[in-house]
C-alpha cells in the first residue's frame, strides 16, 4: 500500500503558530496582572472587612486556568514550528502529526 503524499502551506503554518505564540504572551500576562490583582485584594481583605474576599477568592480559581491556557498555547506555537522544520527537512516523523 502507497502511502500518501505529505503536504503542508508553510506560509499558514507559520502564520498560526505566530498566532498561537501571540494568544500565549496575552495569556501569561493577563495571568500575572491577576495574580498582582488578587495579592491586592488579599491586602485589602482586612481594610474592606472580607468584603474582597469573594472576589479574590473567584479570580483565584480563574488565574490558574489561564496560566495553563497559556501554556498549552505555546505548546501548539512549538509543536507547529517543530512539524514545518521536520517537513522542510524532509522527516517523515513530522508528517505523523496531521496524520
């Protein structure tokens, strides 16, 4: 059995993985800004007598996951630029990605 032809449009390819490293960058620091913004609410829990704790507390459960979004952006940016560099050095191996 013939196996079939492997073929990929560079240009796009690059283009998404751009894409997906850019959502990665905004994803970690929309991170970061929340976790300055849930320190802060932490600081004025005792100011505000707990009245920022329920906010604190919800971005708290937030950050996390878009940390993680953040990662697994930059994980597809890497596995997009590891299957253009496989396909342009003619590695079959890459090709099994999109198979």
């Amino acid at each position: 059995m013939a196996s079939p032809d492997v073929s990929m449009n560079i240009p796009d390819v690059e283009s998404m993985a751009q894409v997906f490293s850019t959502m990665a960058d905004v994803a970690k620091a929309i991170s970061k800004a929340l976790k300055i913004i849930i320190m802060t609410l932490k600081g004025m829990a005792f100011i505000s007598f707990g009245a920022t704790t329920a906010l604190e507390q919800y971005l708290s459960q937030i950050q996390p996951r878009i940390e993680k979004l953040g990662d697994k952006f930059e994980e597809l940016s890497g596995d997009l630029d590891g299957a253009i560099r496989s396909f342009r050095d003619g590695d079959n191996t890459g090709s099994q990605r999109f198979a």
